[in-house]
C-alpha cells in the first residue's frame, strides 16, 4: 500500500459518478444484500434512509463496501469480524465538506453528527424537527474554509445548532466543546454540545448505542434538553504571539481493553483498583513479557519484526510510577536461573572467569563499549528496565556512554557493528526491549534532539494522579498479586524455554481482515495529522506506532497460546492472532499516540526546528485553491500581519504543505491516498 501527497483536484469525475450511479442502484435492487443487512443490524439504519442518503455497493480495493457519497469524495464502509472498516476513496477531501441531504427543507435546529452513519440514524430519528449534517473526517475540533463557508450560510435562520460527538473521553469532550466553542464564532451565539455519555450515567458512547438499546425520538429530544452551551471564545492574536495546540488531560486507557486482555494480564491487572496504576503495570508487564520471547516474529512487508518494543511512562516525583517495578518480576525466574548459571561459572573458574556473561537486564548506566559487549554477549537480545530516567543519562551526557543510536538501529534491528583497533564484531538482528519511567523535567532532558528518531520509537504514557494518600498498608489484593506475578513468571520462563528449543521461529501472521484494520485505523490517524499541519515527528509517532501494535498484537497472541497449556507451540509454523487482540493493540497504540502527542507539544514542540506555532492556525483556514490577496484577508482575521503572513506562506511551501501554481496563486497539498 503506497501513499501519496497530491493536491487536491476535481473528486467527481465521469468514472466516479458512474461506480456510484451503479452502487445506487445495487442497493435499490438488492434490499437483502449482505451490506445492506449488516448497516441494519449494527448501525439501526434502514433501506429507506439509506436510498434517501445515495448510498451504494461499490467493488474498491478488492471488496464490497457501502460507499457513503459527499460533496468532495466517497466514504467507503464495511465490518470485518465485527470490526468496523473506514476507507476513503482515492482522492477524496473529507475536511472540505460535510455528509448531508441536498435540497432538504429548511428547519430552525442543526444537528451535526460524527460521522455519516450517525448522520442518517439522527435523520432517521430526528429528521423531522431538525436538519442533519455530519463530518466525513473523523471527530475534529477544527473547521476548513470551504466548512465554515457552507455553515454561515446553512445557519442563516437557524434557531440552534447542536454537536452531537464522543464525550466518553477527556480528550474527546474537549474536542467537542472545541468544535462547538468554533461553530458559536460562526453564529455569534451560543451553541450547544451534547454529552451523551454523562447523561446515560456512561451507559452510552454515542446515539448509535442509544437507539440499539431501544431508544427513540423522545431520548434525542431529552439530549437536545440538557446539552451544554458554549459561548462564543473571545481571543486576540498578534504576530508575537505563540499558538500551541491545546494541552488536554492524558486520558487513561479504556476498560474495553482490560476486558479483552487475555487471561494472565487480566488476572493480575484486574488485582489493580487505581486506573493509572493499572495502566503502568500493564505497560510495563508488556514490555517484560516481550523480552521473553524469543524465537517469535511477526510478519511485516519489511522484514520479520520480534515482540521486543519500547515504554515510556511519565509522571511527577512520587506520584506511583514505581508500582511498575512490580512488573519487572515477571521475568524474575527466568532472570534468577540466568544468574545462578553466572555463579556457578565465576566459581568454578575460581573467580578467574572475566568473559561479560549473558543476562536479561541491561543496566542503563553502561560505557557505549559495554553496552556493545553485554549485547554480543546476550546473542542481540536484553532489557533495559529503569524507573528513573536519570539512570540512563548519567550516561548519555558521557561521551563514552551515548548509545541512543544502538537503541534506534535496534528497534528495527538493524545490525550493530564495532570497528577498533583489534576488536572487530557484528551483532547481527539486535531485539531489544525498554521499558522507563521518569518525571517531566527527565523527559525533556532525554529527548535534547527531536529529529533523530528517538521520540518516535516511544510508546509514552504520562499522567498526574489525584492528589490524595495512598495507604501504605498491604492489602490482600496486593498479597495475592506479588504472588501470581512469581506464579505468571514460571510459566513465562517455561514458554521461553519451549521457544528457545524451537528448531525455527514461530511466525505471528495477520489475516487479510486484520491487515486491513490495523492499515486503515493508522492511516486515517496519519492523514488527519497530516493535515493538521502536525510535525514530521508527530508523523512519524503514528508509522512507527503501527509496528508497536503489531508487537503487542505479537505478545497478547503468544500469552493467550501459554493460557492454553498447547504443545502446538512446540511444533506450529505459525499462529494467527485473534481480531480481540489486534483490536486491543491498536486501542492501547492509538490511545498513547494521543499521550505522545500532547507531550510533544507541551515539553518538546519548541526544539523542533519546523516548529512554527501559527501554521496550524493559518493552513486550516486556507481553502484549497487561493490567492495571496484572499490569505492575506484570512490573516488579517487572525491578527498576522501581511508581511508575516507572507512568510508563513513561503514556510508552507518549503515544507510540502503548499504549491506555488502561478505568480500570486497557490494550490493547498492534501494527504488522501488510501490506495
């Protein structure tokens, strides 16, 4: 699957308006089509909406899809074992416009939905006291040009506009309030969100889990009721002044996710009350387990991946951060036979045994050369587990101690080599695991350089607990778990040995339907960041993510085989995940993702030499065809003078965003590719 950047251009070409011509009438002829009772069953949308919103059955991209049509481009849909599957088709610009009825009569309420499935479930319900519209990008907080054009005509005589998204998150309150706080500018009055969530005591994420559990009209209207205001912001903007993406409170990780771990993990987290510790636990239990795991690959169209990956938690000084230092005992029989193995050697060389022994943890404050010689001695593999950062700087600030380029050629396990006087080796595949823990100010002083690489290779987890005492008195929960870690441990270290006896490796291998949910959630995440304007180091948390959650898909897979007590680990070639798990990865990489990115904007944004505070602001408003004069009237509106503007303008082009067509005419560059 290859990407593209192309500038965006015509969508409803001949040939494109004959594939929807024919999908429409597919699904006018075909009421019973497998698509269209699956839309019925998960989505409580009926034949007669669909017809009424053009939806087809298309063949894109080798499948059948429902293709939800808009003004510029195709929404395509589909489940594949019960997951959702969005796609775009090639081409399509789904921040230019929104998902609606043309010509549809006038009514004093605007609904704007989350999404085109939500759009016609509320028309479906609620068409007839309000006017629907809803967003094709996924759930934003920011409005394009071309959006905010159609919106202060559509709300022209509109008595109220209300933003039904997500509120189950922090993050996704946030960007709901934001959109409505930006859709009040346009109206210059109050605008209304709903919080379904808090209103159903957190029963329901959206109207789709509302009206599946029977809910009708009289529910929306009762939502309607009790949404929220948000005034119009008032804020004044100067050329000096810095603009920085809103820093959200660091959600913790979804109970979907704890409910679908497979048993060990859920045994011993579900021993955990406290979410964020729970969390830490889970991220640092993951981590050892992977480094366990030896003689696994996962299949990837690069080269074979090991489970092996890096965790990063952060948080201020006492704030719990060291209860992942229970997970390090997960590997504490393996390591404890390790260990006895290096003292059995050292006697009977009666002390005279000076070749650097293998063992499982790699001490972090190591030279660079020892760091080379402990690897070569563990044949490539190892962890590094520190509950403080500081540990490792000590030796990164050493000019005989930096290795950070060890660990970002071993995260892809590119060969490691040595080349001195009288000393020459190759680590050939290193696979490494890390795990680190650190406060705020360690972060900033491990991450000097963002354009390295480092960052990216992170999964970064930070919080900041709820300022109360925590009893230090043990518990019977906290009895039982240090005692089913030592009991998960022994099974560990009999799996490891059972993998280490295997004449070759056990192949983790995706199916078709799995590759495709893991490509189309990152790729969506990807197309949105890049349209956000986010940094190339941003861009590259979310490529590099996706390989995370394939190791962790990799390492959930192998746990639910060791529950199993299957001697067909002992002789299988491969092993497919189960879909749960590819799901569970993928929630915990792309919640973190969000971790990593308001941390990078709080702590690290200014290092990044791309880094220009007021790019979001302008590129968003920018439509996607434009003159110098109408961008300098955009400008303006934001308080940037003419001049500045212009350099912005010139940033934007050297930067890939923008395209120069003529003298005075430029061309906005959009990721749309999906094929």
């Amino acid at each position: 699957m290859t990407k593209t950047l192309t500038a965006k251009g015509i969508f409803w070409s001949s040939e494109i308006r004959t594939l929807i011509r024919k999908g429409i009438q597919l699904v006018e002829q075909n009421s019973d089509h497998q698509l269209v009772k699956m839309i019925q069953e998960y989505d409580s949308i009926d034949i007669l909406t669909l017809k009424k919103f053009k939806v087809g059955i298309v063949s894109y991209y080798g499948s059948q899809w429902l293709a939800f049509p808009y003004e510029t481009g195709i929404q395509l849909y589909t489940r594949l074992n019960g997951q959702k599957v969005i796609k775009m088709v090639n081409a399509s610009h789904p921040n230019e416009s929104f998902f609606r009825l043309k010509n549809e009569p006038k009514k004093d309420v605007l609904i704007i939905a989350k999404s085109p499935r939500e759009t016609m479930l509320l028309h479906q319900r609620y068409g007839e006291k309000a006017n629907v519209i809803g967003l094709v990008s996924g759930e934003t907080d920011l409005l394009s040009q071309t959006q905010e054009q159609y919106l202060r005509e559509a709300l022209q005589g509109i008595r109220s506009v209300y933003v039904f998204l997500d509120t189950d998150t922090a993050t996704a309150k946030t960007i709901a309030m934001k959109l409505t706080s930006n859709i009040a500018k346009l109206t210059e009055s109050p605008a209304f969100y709903v919080d379904i969530t808090n209103h159903s005591g957190g029963k329901y994420k959206d109207v789709t889990d509302a009206v599946r559990d029977g809910n009708g009209s009289n529910y929306i209207d009762s939502l309607i009721e009790n949404a929220n205001s948000v005034n119009v912001p008032t804020m004044s903007i100067d050329e000096e002044e810095i603009l920085v993406d809103d820093v959200k409170p660091h959600d913790t990780l979804s109970d979907h996710i704890y409910q679908r771990l497979p048993k060990s993990i859920k045994d011993l987290t579900g021993l955990i009350d406290k979410n964020y510790m729970k969390d830490i636990f889970l991220l640092a239990s993951l981590t050892v387990i992977s480094s366990q795991l030896n003689n696994v690959l996962i299949e990837h169209i690069d080269k074979s991946y090991s489970p092996d990956f890096f965790a990063l938690v952060i948080a201020s000084a006492a704030s719990g951060k060291g209860f992942a230092y229970k997970a390090r005992n997960l590997a504490r029989v393996l390591n404890d036979h390790i260990l006895d193995r290096i003292y059995s050697l050292s006697s009977s060389d009666s002390g005279k045994h000076n070749k650097t022994q293998n063992m499982l943890f790699l001490p972090a404050n190591s030279s660079d050369r020892a760091f080379y010689d402990q690897l070569q001695a563990n044949k490539g593999r190892g962890i590094i587990f520190e509950t403080e950062i500081d540990t490792m700087l000590k030796a990164f600030k050493q000019d005989w101690g930096n290795f950070s380029d060890l660990l970002r050629k071993a995260f892809h396990h590119e060969d490691l080599s040595i080349n001195r006087k009288g000393d020459q080796f190759i680590i050939a595949n290193p696979s490494l695991s890390v795990f680190l823990t650190g406060t705020p100010d360690q972060f900033r002083n491990l991450f000097q350089n963002t354009e390295n690489g480092f960052y990216s290779r992170f999964l970064i987890y930070a919080y900041s607990p709820p300022y109360e005492w925590q009893s230090h008195q043990p518990t019977k929960d906290s009895k039982v778990l240090e005692e089913l870690i030592i009991k998960t441990s022994e099974r560990l270290y009999e799996l490891n040995t059972i993998l280490l006896n295997r004449e070759l490796p056990l192949y983790v291998t995706l199916n078709p339907s799995q590759w495709n949910l893991l490509d189309s959630t990152f790729e969506e995440i990807l197309m949105n960041y890049f349209n956000k304007g986010y940094s190339d180091v941003l861009i590259s948390t979310v490529k590099r993510g996706a390989i995370i959650a394939l190791r962790i898909s990799a390492i959930l897979t192998m746990v639910r085989l060791m529950d199993e007590i299957s001697d067909s680990i002992r002789t299988r070639a491969t092993v497919v995940p189960q879909t749960e798990d590819i799901q569970t990865a993928i929630d915990i990489v792309t919640a973190t993702l969000e971790h990593s990115r308001q941390m990078y904007m709080q702590e690290l944004q200014h290092r990044d030499i791309s880094y220009d505070p007021f790019i979001d602001s302008i590129f968003i408003r920018l439509p996607e065809r434009f003159t110098t004069s109408e961008a300098i009237q955009i400008g303006e509106s934001l308080g940037c003078p003419e001049r500045t503007l212009k350099r912005k303008l010139s940033k934007l082009i050297s930067r890939g965003r923008l395209k120069k067509v003529a003298h005075g005419h430029y061309e906005k560059v959009i990721y749309t590719s999906l094929n």
